[in-house]
C-alpha cells in the first residue's frame, strides 16, 4: 500500500503489509530450502511488524534463538526505468535477506533504520523476500548480553525477536536523496534565524543526470543550485536561508515549518521530477550555561519527564501508532515535556513530540558495555557508527534536545572509556 506511517522522508514509499509467512529456524540444513520453498507447509500467517517472544519472558526467549520471515509481492510499477530498495524500519539483531533465492544483503543491529537494493527484481512477476534473524546477544552487542555461571542471560533489555518495524519498498527514478540535514541556527531569542541545508543526491541511473533541486521552507522558496551528478555518483548541494521573523519551536508554542525538496532532471527551466522529500522543521536553540543549566530559546528550562522504552505486554517492541500515541497522551497527562527514550524512537513518536512540544533525549543502546570490551578498537567504532547512525536518522527533528552516547558505563572510568566518551562527543 502507498504511504507510510509517518511524515518525514522521500516520495515513493510502499508499506509491506498483509500477511507475511513465519517459522523457527530447523537447523543448517533447512537453510537452503527455506531460501526457495515454493509451498507453505510448516510456516504460519503473521502481520509484520512481529515480534515472535512477545509474551514469552522466559530464560531460553532471553537467550535468542533463530527464525525466518517470508513475503511475496509485486512491485508496483514494472517499468525499467525505476529502481526499488526494501527499507526496514527495525530488525532484532542479525538479519540476512533473500530475493529470489539469491542473497542481496544482511545488517547487524536494531531501534535503526536500514536500506538493501533489490537486484535481480521480477518486475512484472512475483518476488519471493526472505529474512533470516538471529536474535541472540553478545558482550560486544548494543546492548550487550551475557550469561551467568549457570547459563542464565543478565544484561541487555527486552531481547525480542522479529521484524520489530515496518517494512518499504521504497521507488526510485534514477535520483535519490542519500541524506537531508536542515538545521536551524538561532543566535538569540529575538535574532534573526537561518536554515543551513545539506541535500545530498545519488545517481542511480546508469547516465549522467542534470539535476536541479528547489523547494520550500514554510511559505518561502527556496533554490538550491543545479548540478550534473554522474553515474551511480553522489552530489551535496548547501544552502543557508534566512528567517528574520521565525515563530519558535518550544513545549510552550511547538510552532513548525512544512519543508519540502523537489529534485528535477533534464534540461530547461523546469525539467522532470523525479524525486521528492518532505519533513517539518522547527526553529529553536539549545545551549548549556557557564554554571551549567540548559537554555532553551535564552529561557532557562524546568522540565519533567519519563523514560521510555517503546515496549508493550501484548506486542513486544512491535507496537502500532496508537500505542504511540498512548504513550505522548500519558506524558502529557503527567504534566511532563521530556521522554528520555531506550532506545532510538519510532519516527512517529519523534513526529508526535515535534507537533506536541515534548524534548526528547535520544540514547543509543551502548548500554553497560564491559571496559574489557570497550577497549577493542571495533567495538569502540561500532558504538560511534550506531551514534552516527541515530543523528542521521533523527537530526532533523526540534524535539531532540540532545544525543546521548552511552548509558550505565564503567562506573571507574578510565582511558578507555575516556577515550570512548571524547570520540563520542567529537563525532556528534
């Protein structure tokens, strides 16, 4: 179906909803069979999202097992000139992905959006999509997991399993947007404000493409240049607009802007579009004193607030909208305008507190992570990565006041969790 849960993002996003297909894992040798079995026997009907442990709290759920999610589809359009990617809003923890019994990609990791190209797609037939995940967890996994001297698992959260988001296919005709940052900058309450864009295009086309980019900040337009983008190349285009009179963003008044991209290619004024993205943006400053109390838009703030994992009785990790909504209307109805969130949040969630007025302290699962861990080079680098990776995701919405690094850390830190803590901050 066309649209997607939420607001922000590009043009061209389809929900892989209806039934999907489900089953345990049976060992190495089913492997290969699952990948192309044609018959359903020994797989059952689900709704995606799923998490397959929701109601299961015990020691063996804990531990993580391995299961398969199977969907067939058709693509929307069978035209040759547009291309497709599958986008999976969440997964828990290893995923490897099929299409058509060839493997086209895999993803370690959760809470966060990732994206896999479809090659080898039947345009005008139906796909077979496979995922196999694993959920077990590891010392070196965010969170982390372990297991005591009689085997039982400590550490970690809530180790549901499944496809805990939904799932896109997401159309491109030959441009796409890579990544879009609009960030507001507000020297002082009643100064002037500006937005810095950084839109950077890709070229899936296999020719070199003029592109031309424009769009709107609330009621002003807005012309980001023209540039020819080579094959299977990126483009960046940067542009500051000011705003002399901004309506400010805050739990008080969550005033926002509609912004909206326009890619178009070809020659003349106005070319072909080909591509779109749209997001709201709210014009807002956080600073931190000297004596070390938070500013928001040069008011000193008093906040309230709960913490939150995105975590129900009945779904698991694998809740719809209007738990979503459940858990805005209680905080409000607390009286609270902050979430501090474990771990990074739905977009929805992060679209209701723009609209709302509520901040949000986005954490990322780096969670009790042991120094003797710590210290190896690629966790240190996998940690920053799920940092980069959440401000990339999330950048773009008013509600986040801040980007937490890690949680429950060492409570001795040393060197290495120093080193950690001043890289962490570097890259944010």
């Amino acid at each position: 179906s066309a649209g997607a849960l939420y607001h922000d993002g590009p043009d061209g996003r389809y929900m892989l909803g209806g039934a999907w297909l489900f089953r345990y894992d049976n060992g190495v040798g089913d492997r290969q069979r699952f990948q192309r079995q044609t018959s359903t026997e020994g797989w059952s009907p689900v709704e995606v999202p799923n998490a397959w442990n929701a109601a299961d709290q015990s020691e063996a759920s804990m531990k993580g097992t391995t299961a398969w999610y199977r969907k067939d589809f058709r693509v929307p359009s069978s035209s040759s000139k547009l291309d497709w990617v599958i986008r999976f809003e969440s997964v828990n923890y290893r995923a490897k992905v099929w299409l058509n019994g060839r493997p086209i990609g895999h993803h370690t990791g959760a809470y966060l959006p990732w994206e896999v190209r479809l090659p080898g797609l039947k345009r005008g037939g139906v796909n077979r999509l496979v995922v196999r995940i694993n959920n077990r967890r590891f010392p070196t996994d965010f969170p982390p997991s372990s297991f005591s001297p009689l085997g039982v698992p400590t550490g970690g959260w809530w180790n549901y399993g499944g496809i805990l988001r939904e799932v896109y296919l997401r159309r491109i005709d030959r441009i796409d947007f890579n990544s879009v940052q609009v960030r507001p900058d507000l020297p002082c309450a009643a100064c002037a404000a500006t937005a810095e864009y950084r839109v950077t295009l890709r070229n899936y086309s296999p020719k070199p493409q003029r592109v031309r980019l424009t769009g709107r900040y609330g009621t002003r337009r807005v012309r980001l240049g023209t540039a020819v983008v080579g094959p299977s190349s990126f483009a960046t285009f940067v542009h500051r607009l000011r705003i002399s009179k901004p309506r400010l963003w805050s739990p008080a008044s969550p005033n926002l802007y509609d912004v909206s991209l326009q890619a178009r290619v070809g020659k003349g004024k106005r070319g072909v579009a080909v591509a779109g993205y749209a997001l709201r943006s709210g014009i807002r400053s956080i600073k931190v004193s000297p004596d070390g109390r938070l500013i928001l838009n040069g008011q000193y703030v008093n906040f309230r607030g709960v913490g939150l994992h995105e975590d129900d009785p009945r779904f698991g990790f694998a809740i719809d909208n209007a738990v979503r909504r459940q858990y805005v209307a209680e905080t409000r109805d607390l009286g609270a305008t902050l979430l501090r969130a474990h771990y990074p949040l739905h977009p929805y969630i992060h679209e209701l507190a723009d609209r709302q007025g509520i901040l949000i302290w986005s954490e990322i699962p780096v969670y009790s992570v042991k120094t003797a861990f710590l210290k190896r080079t690629e966790v240190r680098r996998l940690a920053v990565q799920e940092l980069t990776d959440n401000i990339r995701a999330n950048q773009n919405h008013p509600s986040v006041m801040l980007w937490s690094i890690g949680n429950e850390l060492s409570t001795r830190p040393g060197p290495v969790q120093g080193y950690y803590i001043a890289r962490a901050a570097r890259v944010a």
